[in-house]
C-alpha cells in the first residue's frame, strides 16, 4: 500500500472542511485587541492603523468639531463665572464659588477624553499610542489635582478672613501679634496655595493634556468639512483662544508665563502640520479649514491669545487683572 497517495475517506474530509469555515467564520466575528505579529516584531511602523468607512471618519470629525467647542467653553464658563459673579453663601463657613469650583472637573475633564477617543493613533494597542496615553493620563491627573489645592485653598481661607474682619480690632488691640499671625495664615493659603500652585497646577495638567492631543492627532487628516462644521470648527479655536487670554490675564504672572507658551504653542503646531507631506495639501494643509483639525485649532487659538496677550500688556503691562484693579 502506498502511503504517499493516501487520503483520507470522503466522510472525514468533509468534517475538516467544515470545522475550518467555522473557524474561520468565528475568527472574522471576534474582535481582536492584541497586536499583530508584524507590529510585534516591528516590521509595521506604530502609527499604522486600519482603514475605518467614510462614514466613519465623516461622524468622528463632526464628534471632534463638537467636542473642541465644548472642552474650552466648559472650562471657559467654570473659570469666568466664580471670578465675575457673586454667587451666595452656602453657609457662614462655605463660599459659594467655592461649591461651583468642586464640580468644575466632572463637567470639563470628560470632554478632553472624548477628544482623545477620536483619534485613530489612540484606538490601536500600539507603542506610541501607550505612551500618548500615559502622557494624557498624567496631564489629566496634575488638571484633577490642581483643581483639589485649588479648592481647599480657596475654601478654607474665607473661615480665617471671616474671623480677622470680625475680631480685628478686638484682637489688635489686645494681641496684634495673633492678628499678624492671622493674616500670616490667611495669605499662605490664598497667595502660595490658591493662586500660585493651585491655578498653575491644573493650567500645567491642562497643557499637557493639549500636547497629547497633539501627538495623537499629528499625522491625521479630516473632512473635507462641511461650511456649517468649518464655521463651528472656526468658533471653536475662537474660544480656546480667548480661554488662553482669560487665562493669561487672570493667573499670577500670566502674561509672563503666556506670552512665550502661545508662541511655542503655534509654532509647533505650524510645524507639525507642514511636516505631513501630502500631494493633495499644500504645507500638509496648513491653509486649510479643518484638514488638519486639531493642529489646525491649536494653531488658531495660539495666535488669538497672543493678541489678547499683547493688547492687554500695551494697556496695562504684565500686572494680572487683580492687580490691574479689573
């Protein structure tokens, strides 16, 4: 008998093919997170990712033009309102810009994660988008901490202000070294922790929360838009802008600190942008509405806020709006 010519019976070959389209099947169902052999051993570059419908991409950037409008206006509203308005007490103890302040990260922080769910880098178990994330997850946790000092600061000072306006005179004139030591106090929680590490400790988490979206976003294209989502696209780097000013002209040495940040800021994005080659853009889209969206909108509120910056140092040098008298 020759074994070399041997097959198998009919019945048998029948069966293999049968469990092999199932396999098959069920292999073309399941969705798969772990990386391919290719990536694993390198021979795929980390930015490769899978081609999504026009459907989709179309839906993700209308998602992303939404969500760049609604990040800033968030925290644009969650910073102007406690600064401007009087809001009541709550009670002889709790200011009520106080309470507005400890729900401001439940309403702004998850914008910025959505933001970052639109970006095809990120949606692949890959080397550079672990380290975008890791990135995004520190600037978020420095952003969530920020606003915690900020908070405490700002709501256990107002106690020890109460007391100092209340007994003051009765106090200098008993002790003036305790009402010293008051406003000693008074001034550490205020001036060090509120303005100084609170406000820049959730500016610097915020930063580095908009340079991961950069990273994320460097190389990817988008639209064409329509006239309706590149006029949103265009009133959304608009307010970013004037968050930037805001910003700027409110924190300790803002303008200080903002007038360089808003220069690196365009130019990287600039930059960024150019260096994405492309035969259909020219300067990778640079003068384009919405092509390369998320580089393009940094860009935009970049150069906006270095307006409001210079405008507001020609007229009042590089005093904050408190010491401004504003």
């Amino acid at each position: 008998m020759n074994h070399d010519n041997y097959e198998l019976p009919s019945i048998y070959k029948q069966k293999t093919e049968q469990y092999e389209s199932i396999d098959q099947q069920q292999r073309a169902d399941s969705f798969d997170l772990r990386v391919g052999p290719s990536l694993q051993q390198g021979l795929l570059p980390d930015n490769t990712t899978l081609e999504r419908p026009l459907y989709q991409h179309e839906n993700k950037d209308r998602q992303l033009a939404w969500l760049l409008l609604f990040a800033p206006l968030l925290v644009l509203i969650f910073t102007v309102v406690p600064a401007t308005a009087n809001l009541p007490n709550v009670d002889a103890m709790t200011s009520g810009d106080a309470i507005w302040r400890l729900i401001d990260p439940i309403f702004t922080l998850p914008p910025f994660l959505f933001i970052m769910f639109c970006a095809d880098t990120t949606r692949y178990h890959t080397g550079s988008s672990t380290v975008i994330w890791l990135i995004w997850a520190i600037g978020a946790g420095i952003y969530v901490q920020g606003h915690g000092v900020h908070l405490s600061a700002a709501l256990f000072k107002h106690p020890v202000q109460d007391f100092i306006e209340a007994h003051n005179q009765t106090i200098a004139a008993a002790n003036p070294v305790l009402v010293e030591e008051l406003e000693s106090i008074y001034s550490y929680m205020r001036d060090l922790w509120e303005h100084d590490i609170g406000h820049y400790m959730y500016a610097a988490g915020a930063a580095i929360m908009s340079w991961a979206q950069m990273a994320a976003f460097c190389d990817q294209v988008h639209g064409p838009l329509t006239t309706g989502y590149k006029v949103l696209f265009c009133i959304a780097s608009l307010v970013y802008g004037l968050l930037i000013g805001a910003i700027a002209i409110d924190f300790p040495a803002g303008c200080i600190v903002g007038l360089p940040y808003t220069i690196v800021l365009g130019t990287v994005s600039a930059l960024l942008i150019v260096s994405q080659r492309r035969k259909d853009m020219k300067q990778g889209g640079l003068f384009t509405l919405g092509r390369r969206m998320v580089l393009q909108y940094y860009l935009g509120a970049s150069i906006i806020g270095l307006i409001i910056i210079i405008g507001w140092v020609g007229k009042y040098g590089f005093a904050n709006r408190s010491a401004a008298g504003i």
